[in-house]
C-alpha cells in the first residue's frame, strides 16, 4: 500500500516545532492533492459559467459539473443524475429540504429527529415548525449513545411527515440503524432525510438499498472542499416540492405574470454555484471510489478500537458514546480536568482534537457534562499517530492534575 | 501601590526565565491553582461572562478609590492568565485601568490566549474590567 498521507500535502505540517498529527477530522478533513490541483486547473483554464454560453469555456466547465455530478450519483448509487442536487454543505441541504416543508406541513403535523442530531439538523426543523404549527418530536437516546428504537416506535404515526435523522452521530460516533428506521418510517407512511455529513467517506451509501427519501452530506469531509454539499432526493418527490431560491438558472419562462420553474435539478440550484468546488469535488469522489470505502473503514475500524483500548487504559478518562457498532470518533472527558485545558496543551504538542460540544448541546445535557474532547480518523491516520497522542495526553494529564 | 506598569515589567521578567512552554504552561497552570477562591455568592449568572468553551466570572469590588476584582474559571489555564490580569489590575485606580494597555500579555507570547478563536472569555473579561472601572470612576 502506498502511504496515504503522501497524498495530503497539508499533513507534512510543522506546530510548535512537533509533526501535526490530525485527529479533527469529524470536522473537516484534509484535501487530497488531487481535488487541490484539481482548483488550481479549474482556475488556470477552464473558468466559466455554467449552462449558460455557447462558447468554448462554458462548454468545458458545463461538462466537467456535470460529470460530477454522475460521479456523486454512482458514489451513493442514485437512480438518476437530477436526484442529485448541489448546495453549500449539509446545513444548506437540510435548510433547503426545511424551507420547502414549510410550505407544505400544515398543523397538527409532526417531524421526528433525535437527541443526538447536530444543531444543524435541529435548528432548521425548528424553524419549519414555528412557520408551520408542526410539532416536534425528539427521539431519546440511550446510556450508551444509541437511539432509542422502542420510543422512536412509540412516536412514529401517521401524523409523522418526516424523519430527519443523523447517519453517524458526530458527537457520539454512533451509526445508527437506519435502514430500521426507513421501514419503520415508511409503515407509517413519513418520508425520511438522513443527515450522511459523518457517513458519506466512512461507511458505504446506497440510497436505492436503503430506500431512502432524502440523503445530504459535505464534500469537506470527504477530502473535497468546502462550500460544496448534496442533497440526495427522489425524483418523484424532489418533483413534488415547492421550489426554494428564487433567481437565474432556476427558471423555465420568467415573465411579470407567471414564472414557470426549471426541471430537476436546476429546480434547486438558483445563482451560479460553487463550480469549482464541484468539479474538484470530484476528484474527491475519484479517490474513495479507487481505494474504496470498505478499505478505509477497515483502516478506520483499525484506528477506532486502538484508541479506544489505550484510551481505556488511562485512569480517570471517560469514553462518551460506547456503543457497538461506532465510526472512528471518540468523545471522552478527563476527571477533574477541563477539556480546554486538554486541548490548549495538545495542540502545543502538535496533535489537532477538538473540544467543546460539537455542536451537539441536547447530547451534553444528557451526559450532564459542559464539553468533551474529540478524536477522529480518516484513513491517513496512523496507529504510530495514536501512540504519539497518548503519550501527550498522559503528558497533558499530568501537568494538569 | 506598585503601578500597572511595574507590575507588568515583574510579570515580563519572571517570564522571561522559562525558555519552553511546558515551564510557560507548568507555571500557568500554578497561578490558576493558586488563585483566591470566588465565593459562591459571586459566581452567579449574572457574573459569568460568557465564553463558548471556557466560562469566566469576574466581580469588582470599590474599595475607597480603587477597584479590587475577584473572579474565577473552569478551565486551569484560563485561570492563570486571570491571576495575572488581577495582580496587574486589581487595586488601581479606575483611571488606570481604563488606560492600561496589557503590553505585557503580548511580550510573554501568551497572546493567543486572547484571541476570539480561542473561545474562553478573557477578551471578553479585559472589556468587563474596564467597564467596571468606568463605571465607578462616574459614580
Ligand atoms: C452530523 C452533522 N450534521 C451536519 C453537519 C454540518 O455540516 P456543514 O457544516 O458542512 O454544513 C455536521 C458538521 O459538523 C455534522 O457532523
């Protein structure tokens, strides 16, 4: 095997005099040199607007947005390529879903999400339901970390319209059970939208195995850039809903009447995207399809249960979110220290975690704890790199007791 | 009364004898552990000034013409540049306060503590002290 970390310019970073060892890769992870270059080309020679000019460039970059957009149909193995829409990320793909149910939910109906969902998965539902009278409902979570199934079931009925639900709990590590909870969605007759943003580059995604409604990730944590997300949705109801921006691109016939609205996808992609991005992104895409996601989650896998042993090894260190079937993230607290505290010395140290509540304030109150520090892999980490951490950690630790 | 400008050179000296920053930290760490206790009574909500990471309370006190300040946090390291922003502020006189620059911050490399990114306050903490000092320099 080829050292993967050879393939991420960014990883032969010096801090504080020490090699940057990665572990935040929950939040971001690293750009892979082809999606780097990838930009820089985009930039050098093939810039223009897209679906829009007869001439050379516009034809080039129109074809290579495209061809991205075939790759991130095969990648999740969509029916069709309109299935697939571009947006800014995953926030921007739940608020664009979001806002179209706010004009169609009326009061009296209800949305499900989880206690474990990421404040981006929370926030916009909220919103939908004050526009709506829609009522929101919280599927509990476990000691564990793991959704409470039998409560999801007590809360599912035909009042449900939709489930929004995280694949992999960004907090916790959790991979939820969601092709489960599809079917049980489904008896009750409620779509469902995964939040894929911590699963798309570390499990395999088959929204037509999973028989998903809606699916949404980012490029930016799948060694692609930022600004650049998905939003999977069936044809027939991506067909069905309102449409969200207004503006060019979007449109059929505009008159002051009358506008008619474009087919799918450009339904939902009103003002020039992110062309670079997307383009770039699928260079990305080129690079898990080729080392395959299995491999890397094996790596992963690998990575996950090394950290967890030695993290259990150490006196006073708490692992929140011990459930079975985890991804490569590990939250845990310290006793008596304060995860800042943790992170300031680490990053001293060279290794990059990341502290606080992840964006996951529900999951903090049910622990009852102000924060935790997170380590996450992605498969350029090394189990060397995980020896190195706990030697500062431990390191850390007792300078700080 | 020392000034804040002595103060602050004592500060810049004692630091300038640790040559890394696990000495830097280490003593940090110390001055943090060392620091008065906030009582209970003081660290109310409406004392807490908010930090997205690092929760830091801060209390004043007039005493006669000049401010003491007490205050406290939950993460050690916060602590200790606490315990050296009140030994630097504390007991002077509100218009001083008000003027002081904090150079010495910045002269022993611990400036990043205060930047925004880094979540935990004391920005937020060093405005709180001088509003204070405005305060009852018009009262
Ligand atoms: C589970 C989950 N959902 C949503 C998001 C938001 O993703 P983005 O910031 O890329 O829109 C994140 C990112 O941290 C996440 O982990």
């Amino acid at each position: 095997m080829i050292d993967p970390k050879k393939s991420f310019p960014i990883l032969e970073t010096i801090v504080n005099e020490n090699k940057l060892i990665y572990f935040d890769n929950a939040a971001t992870t690293q750009k892979h040199h082809s999606v780097i270059d990838e930009i820089t080309k985009f930039y050098n020679k093939e810039n223009s607007n897209i679906h829009r000019g007869v001439h050379y460039l516009s034809q080039l970059s129109t074809k290579k947005f495209e061809e991205s957009r075939v790759a991130v149909k095969n990648f999740i193995n969509a029916k069709h390529n309109h299935e697939i829409i571009f947006t800014r990320g995953t926030t921007d793909s739940i608020n664009l879903l979001a806002s179209c149910y706010s004009k169609i939910l009326k009061s009296g109906d209800e949305i499900i999400i989880s206690e474990m969902e990421h404040h981006s998965n929370i926030v916009p539902w909220q919103m939908c339901c004050e526009n709506t009278g829609a009522k929101l409902k919280i599927v509990p979570i476990t000691e564990l970390g793991e959704l409470d199934l039998n409560e999801f079931k007590n809360l599912v009925s035909s009042k449900t319209k939709l489930v929004s639900i995280t694949h992999i709990s960004n907090s916790l590590g959790t991979i939820n059970p969601i092709k489960k909870i599809i079917n049980l969605s489904h008896e009750n007759g409620a779509k469902v939208l995964i939040d894929g943003a911590q699963a798309a580059a570390h499990v395999n995604v088959d929204v037509q195995d999973l028989n998903v409604d809606y699916y949404c990730f980012s490029a930016h944590k799948l060694y692609g850039p930022t600004g650049v997300g998905v939003l999977y949705g069936k044809e027939d109801l991506l067909n069905h809903l309102p449409p969200y921006q207004g503006g060019g691109e979007m449109i059929q016939e505009v008159t002051f009447e009358k506008t008619t609205y474009a087919c799918l996808p450009h339904k939902f992609e009103a003002g020039t995207p992110n062309i670079g991005g997307v383009i770039a992104f699928k260079k990305a895409i080129d690079f898990l399809a080729e080392t395959k996601v299995e491999t890397m989650k094996k790596h992963e896998d690998h990575l996950l249960n090394y950290a967890t042993e030695s993290l259990n090894n150490i006196n006073g260190i708490r692992i929140i979110g011990t459930s079975k079937k985890k991804s490569a993230i590990i939250s845990f607290t310290v006793e008596n220290i304060h995860h800042y505290d943790l992170g300031l010395i680490l990053d001293k140290m060279g290794v990059a975690i990341r502290t606080g509540h992840h964006c996951t304030q529900p999951v903090m109150k049910k622990f009852n704890i102000a924060g935790t520090s997170r380590v996450s892999f992605a498969y350029y980490n090394t189990t060397e790199e995980i020896d190195y951490f706990i030697l500062a950690l431990k390191k850390a630790i007792k300078m700080l007791s | 009364m020392k000034s804040i400008q002595n103060i602050e050179e004592e500060i810049v000296e004692e630091f300038s004898m640790f040559d890394s920053w696990i000495d830097k930290y280490d003593y940090l760490i110390d001055l943090g552990k060392s620091l008065d206790i906030l009582k209970d009574e003081f660290k109310i909500k409406e004392n807490i000034i908010a930090g997205c990471q690092s929760q830091v309370w801060l209390h004043a006190e007039n005493k006669n013409d000049t401010i003491e300040y007490h205050a406290d946090s939950d993460a050690i390291m916060t602590k200790g540049i606490i315990a050296l922003l009140i030994r630097v502020l504390s007991n002077q006189r509100p218009n001083d306060i008000i003027d002081a620059k904090l150079d010495f911050i910045k002269t022993i490399g611990l400036e990043e503590q205060l930047s925004q990114t880094r979540a935990n306050g004391l920005k937020s903490m060093i405005k709180q002290m001088k509003i204070y000092a405005l305060a009852y320099k018009h009262n």
